[in-house]
C-alpha cells in the first residue's frame, strides 16, 4: 500500500526553476483525509480569497459551500459528472463557484471569471500552507446548479471544487483512479506560453 505522504512527496512538481515550495507542492488529489475541515481553517481560506486583487475591486467571486452529511453537499454531487462523482465523496468539503456578470453600470464585467480564478489561485495556495487540497472541477452541470441553488440571474456558475486536507487512503479509488493518483504530472515548457516581443505560432508534433 502507497502511504498518503509516499503519495504527496511523489506528486511533487518537477519544476524546471526553482519555485515557492508551496506551488510545487500543490496537486489536485482525489482522495482526502477523512476529517472535518474546520471552520477557522475555512475561514482562513474565505480571507484568502477575501484579499486577492481584482478589477475596479468589484470583487466578483462567490462561493457556496456545503459539508459532507448535508443535504446540500449531495445536491452539490447531483450536479457533478459521472467521472466526478465516483472519487469525490471522499472530499469533506465541497464548494461551487460563481462570479457576478455585470458592473454595478450593469455593462458585461468582461474580467469577472478572470478575478474568480486569482481568487481561487490565492485560496488554493493558502490551503496548501494549511495542508488543505483543493481539487477542481469543471465536470459539472451549471445549469442544473443554478436552479438547484437559487442562484440570482446576475451571476454564472463556473465550478466545483472538492477540499479537505491531504490524506486518504489510494484503495478508496478504482484501479484506473489509483493510476491517475500516481501519474507522472506533466506540464508544456515555457517556451510554448512565454512569448519575447511578439506572438510566436508554435509548431506541435502532430501538425
Ligand atoms: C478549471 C478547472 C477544471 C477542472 N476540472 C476537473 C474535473 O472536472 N475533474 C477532475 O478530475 N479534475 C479537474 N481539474 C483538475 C485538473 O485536471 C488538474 O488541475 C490538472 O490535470 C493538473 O493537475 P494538478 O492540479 O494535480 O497539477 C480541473 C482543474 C481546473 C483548474
């Protein structure tokens, strides 16, 4: 049996520069340990979040947020894919998120999802300082989550995300999940998104 730490140091990112090492320590696991994340600790997350810069500070972001044992955690799950929904019941926590569209001149808020995102980048790095995995999910019906949770009609459901502190044990998952846990992480190198002075089309294998 792979330990949950054996599991963690393995997912370490090897980075081509060095980095903070709560970045490279960061990975989206689909096992949890199984215990209640606090409040304070939640919290913490909330504040991290809370502080994140965003344009004309309109601080679009919003949560929702349910634990496992409630009815709205399940109703969370309802909404997921079915991919989703076979790992996540490990989390103790699970969240969606959701930015509000327009400004207060009700003119589109075209950098909303963008501040969503840094908001969820600070959280997600903040809960790594506390041992917190954050694993995200597009896999979801938003529609569905909308409706579910009476979402006003001034903001988009965008994601899910399930958190709990780093743990869990691998034989939780399917055998085809236990490989992913275990899978080589892979990145594109930097020459293929940092571009000096202009644009530069970048040729794949397959073209
Ligand atoms: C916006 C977003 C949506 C994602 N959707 C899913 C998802 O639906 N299901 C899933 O298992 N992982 C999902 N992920 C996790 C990614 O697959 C993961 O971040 C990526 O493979 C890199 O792995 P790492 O986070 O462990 O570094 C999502 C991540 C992000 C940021």
């Amino acid at each position: 049996m792979t330990s949950p730490k054996q599991i963690q140091l393995e997912n370490i990112a090897e980075s081509d520069y060095e980095i903070f090492a709560l970045l490279k320590q960061r990975y989206s696991p689909r096992t949890f340990k199984d215990v209640r994340v606090k409040k304070q600790h939640l919290n913490q997350l909330f504040e991290a979040a809370r502080w994140s810069p965003s344009c004309n500070n309109i601080q679009p972001w919003r949560f929702i947020y349910a634990e496992k044992n409630s009815e709205a955690y399940q109703n969370i799950i309802s909404c997921l894919s079915d991919f989703n929904k076979e790992w996540v019941v490990n989390a103790p926590l699970l969240m969606i998120t959701a930015y509000e569209k327009k400004t207060e001149d009700h003119k589109d808020n075209f950098h909303a999802l963008h501040d969503l995102g840094l908001a969820i980048g600070n959280m997600t790095t903040q809960a790594q300082y506390m041992g917190i995995a954050m694993h995200q999910m597009a896999g979801l019906d938003w529609q569905q989550a909308e409706k579910l949770f009476n979402v006003p009609e001034n903001y988009h459901i965008t994601s899910a995300i399930a958190l709990g502190y780093y743990g869990g044990e691998l034989d939780k998952l399917s055998p085809e999940l236990q490989k992913a846990e275990l899978k080589e992480r892979q990145r594109i190198d930097q020459s293929q998104f940092a571009f000096m002075d202009s644009w530069k089309t970048i040729k794949h294998d397959d073209d």
